[in-house]
C-alpha cells in the first residue's frame, strides 16, 4: 500500500508507564496484561487517514530506565512526533517529565509536535496523578494533552492520530520542510508531483522493497 | 488404506527418530558426566570435548558446564552471596529515608537503580513462562538475585536486561551459583562495556561486527547501510539478554551452550548466522519491516536451521581475529 506521507514517530517516558502497551494497542488492537520489558527499542507501523490522504506511522518505541536515555537520545533525531508518556498512578514518573522534555527538546528538531500522555486511566482508584495537572503541565509547555488507558484503548487512537493531525498541519503552514528528511517525514512514492525535487534515496522509496 | 499405512510409516518414523535422540543424549550425558566434568581442566580443549561442546550440552549436565566454563574469577563465596541477600533484604525492609540502611551506597547510586524497578522488571522477564511471575516459584530467588548484585557492585546498579541473564541462570543452577556466575559474566569485558553503558567501547563493538557483516554478506550490508538499519538497533537487545528475550529458550540454552565455549566473539558470530539465515527476506526488507523481523525473531527459528547458518559464519578477516579487529577499533591510531 503506498502512502502520501511517512511520519516518525518515538515514544518516551518512564519505565513500565506503558508506552509498549500504547504501542501494541494502536497497532494490534489489542492489550497485553504483562509485556516483555523493552530493551534498547523497538518499532511499530501503521497507516492512518488524515484528511483522504494515507499516512504511515514509522513509532520507535525506547527502554524506558535512566541508564539508557544516552542510548536514547540518538533516537529522537528525525522524529517528527513523540509521545510523552507518563503513569497516572505513579507520581514519580510525572515528576521526571521536565527532565524528559529537556532530553527531547535538545535532541530533536524544533518542530516536534509532542504529544503528553497520562496513561493507565482506567486504574481510577489508584489515581496519583489529578488530570487538571497534566492538563497545566502541558499548556505550560506548548504540548498537546490526553489521558489514555492501553488496557481498555480508551483515547489510544485519538493520541496517535492527533499528534499526526498537527503534524499534517504543520505541513500544510509550511513549517516543515518535507525534502529534509531529517524532520522525520518522508513523502510516499506515489505522491510526488515532480521526482526531481525528492532527495536522493526517497524516489525508491516504495514500503516493499526499501532502498537501493 | 493406503493413506492409513502411510501414516503408520510416518508414525513409525518419527517414533524411530526420537528414539535415536534419546538413544544420542544419553550417551552425550554419559560422556560429559563421566568422562569430560570430573577431569575437567585436562579435558576442557581437547577436541572431542569441543566438538560435543558445539552440539549443544545435555539440559541435566548444562548447570555443571556453565559454571566450570564461566568460572569465578572473581571468587565469590556462597557466604558473601548470603551476605548481600541480607543487605538487600535489610535495605528492602527499611523505610525510605531512614538513616540505619547497612548499604549506605545505594544512597549515591542511581535513583532508578532500586529495589522497586527491580521488582516492576522481575515480572516482565519471560512473562510467558509464568514461573518469574509474582507468586510463581522462581520471583523471589530472581529478585534476591539480582537485589544482592545491587549490593555486591552499587557502582553499576542494576541495569534492565540483566533479570534475563539472571533467568536463565536460576533455570539452570541453584541460587547462590548462579549469582557467582552472573557476577562474573557481567565482569567479562563486553558485557561490562554494554551494562556500564561505555558508548565508545559499544561503538568499537558495533564497528567490529559491521566489518564481519561486511565480510560475511556484503550484499544485506550494503542493503543495511542504504536502509540505515544500524546494527546498534537490533545488537543492543541480543548482546544484553545474550538472546535469551529474541530465541525460544531450547535455541537460546543452545546458544549459550557455544558462547561459554567461545566466549563473546560468539555473540557477533551468532548475530550474523541469524542474519544469515534469513538474508534473502531481509534484502527485500526497508528500514521498518527489517528493524520489526530483527527486533523480534520468527518464532519457528530452530538450533539445527540457526547453527548450521552460523557455522558458515568465519570471523578471521585478512589473518585478523576478532580480537585484533576490536583492539584496532578502540585504538584507532593503530590501525
């Protein structure tokens, strides 16, 4: 299936916030009590529709522990949006966000579009965490902000799909340069108006067969 | 009728083959247990002992093997193991904040670097099995164990991954050896460079292994480099857990099994047999769909298929061993 446009995407936060969990319930539809601890990263795809147009979602999805965030931070580079993600239930992982949107924010490009998450919601009783101040938190920082539950897929598309909504608006302004890949976007191989304006390596680019 | 007798054939086969597997394994359980373990320091490089070494130790004489071919360098007593689970234990016990913890240390170390993490990790490890499980028989002796390597060595804490090398250790020996021997995997120099985290160390890692994967199968090299699949993507996972998280753990055991043998060039070798393999796939692979295959091997990957890939592997390249080839990569001036 070709698209028109290829968005990268990284998730962060916390170890065991749940972001493999976010992962695997946007990809797979489906919810994974006790997952495989992630070490280093891993990856996920999927296409979506914004506005009639086929977007495909690259996610890497990283090791949440403090010792690998110098491993980490290499990752951010060419994503075009990250989720921010952090546990409802467990104070401390919301208190590590601003060393987490520091790390982000240094490493990536400028126009990241970040999206906050609060996830676990359904875990109501457990609640550590008020939404009025993941809401605060995100206005304070320009994010975007839902509350999500991986368990129960409850705002799971939504948070994937409007960080590429803002992302696609961000195109549309002009704020992205699309023939840099290094603001982690990539035009489909079916979309192009003109070939020769592509950088070298995206006129291949065809989801099948990759490269060369 | 015809199809009946056919299957009957079929039935007969299969039985025949498991006899002769059986037959096979316990004449190499006789070998190792009677001749090769008791004498082992004159037997551990003969030949023969190499050669049945390579097929894979029998899974009852495996915990013996394991620990005479890691050894303890670092002369760990079972009582210092006690030691440290007492430490921990008291640590666990006390309330944060409190001033009469015996392991002061932990206060320095990384705040991550805890008991809790520990505990959040310890479910997570080979979930599927359901024995490391909270409530399932091995939770508590995995978290001792790895609460207690916290105490022995508070400069390196604990770093995820490392409850999969302590798994399949507790799988395989009692508690306070599979500690020793955890302790002094951890202490050999390419799993000291990955578990610290020493970035320049990882790279010279890295940078070995692409020059074998250049050697060995130039064309995916090339396929990777134009891809930008770099090796550090997949590697991280399969040197950290020694790919006891990415193999089923009859293949994984298998892999050990050599890498106690031939040490961690075997690792690399592994790596690039498993690539191997599956070459002709990944060569029609992008970046995504190769990052996705690697980060999560088929399940159907057997020891037979993997081994007989990794044999072809050579890891000499123009008279250079592995090890010259690193020492260039961490001295670059000397190349």
């Amino acid at each position: 299936m070709s698209y028109a446009y290829l968005f990268k995407y990284i998730i962060i936060g916390d170890t065991g916030v749940g972001k493999s969990c976010l992962l695997l319930q946007f990809t797979d539809k489906r919810f994974q009590p006790v997952h495989d601890l992630t070490i280093g990263v891993e990856f996920g795809a999927r296409m979506i529709t914004i506005d009639n147009k086929l977007i495909k979602l690259q996610i890497w999805d990283t090791a949440g522990q403090e010792a690998f965030r110098s491993i980490t931070r290499s990752y951010y580079r060419g994503a075009a949006g990250a989720l921010l993600v952090y546990d409802i239930t467990r104070r401390e992982t919301f208190n590590h966000l601003t060393t987490w949107l520091e790390d982000a924010r240094q490493h990536s490009n400028s126009n990241m579009v970040i999206m906050l998450i609060g996830n676990k919601s359904d875990l109501e009783s457990r609640r550590e965490v008020k939404k009025e101040e993941g809401d605060a938190f995100a206005r304070e920082h320009g994010l975007i902000f839902m509350e999500t539950s991986a368990r129960t897929a409850a705002n799971v598309e939504e948070a994937f799909i409007n960080t590429a909504k803002e992302i696609y608006e961000k195109i549309q302004e002009g704020v992205f340069d699309i023939n840099n890949e290094a603001n982690g976007i990539k035009i489909g191989p079916q979309h192009s108006p003109s070939n020769a304006s592509l950088p070298p390596g995206s006129q291949s680019s065809s989801p099948s067969s990759g490269c060369c | 009728m015809i199809s009946e007798i056919k299957e009957a054939k079929q039935r007969k086969k299969v039985l025949q083959n498991q006899l002769k597997a059986e037959d096979e394994l316990a004449h190499a359980t006789k070998i190792w247990s009677q001749e090769i373990l008791p004498k082992w320091n004159q037997m551990k490089s003969q030949r023969r002992t190499l050669e049945l070494w390579w097929q894979g130790a029998p899974p009852c004489v495996r915990g013996k093997l394991w620990r005479l071919a890691i050894s303890n360098d670092l002369n760990i007593t079972h009582d210092l193991y006690g030691i440290c689970v007492a430490r921990a234990q008291e640590r666990l016990n006390s309330t944060p904040g409190s001033t009469d913890s015996v392991c002061d240390s932990f206060r320095d170390a990384d705040r991550e670097a805890s008991m809790e993490l520990i505990q959040l990790d310890i479910s997570r490890t080979f979930p599927h099995l359901c024995i490391f499980q909270k409530g399932g028989p091995y939770y508590d002796m995995l978290h001792c164990l790895l609460a207690a390597y916290v105490c022995y060595r508070p400069d390196v804490g604990y770093v995820q991954g490392m409850s999969f090398i302590a798994a399949i250790l507790i799988l395989n020996m009692d508690a306070p050896d599979a500690f020793i021997c955890f302790a002094n995997l951890l202490n050999r120099p390419c799993h000291r460079a990955f578990y610290s985290l020493d970035q320049p160390l990882m790279e010279a890692y890295y940078s070995t292994y692409n020059e074998l994967l250049k050697e060995n199968l130039p064309s995916l090299f090339a396929h990777f480099e134009c891809s930008k699949l770099t090796p550090d993507l997949y590697l991280l996972d399969w040197v950290y857990t020694v790919f006891s998280k990415a193999m089923s753990l009859d293949v994984a055991s298998r892999v050990w099994d050599v890498f106690l043998r031939d040490g961690e060039e075997f690792l690399f070798r592994t790596a690039i047999g498993v690539l191997h393999l599956y070459q002709d796939s990944l060569l029609n692979m992008d970046f995504l769909s190769g990052s996705k295959f690697l980060t999560k091997l088929p399940d159907d990957l057997t020891a037979a298929q993997l081994f007989k890939s990794i044999s072809s592997v050579h890891t000499i390249i123009s008279k250079r061993s592995f090890g010259q080839i690193l020492a260039s990569q961490t001295h670059p001036s000397d190349k």
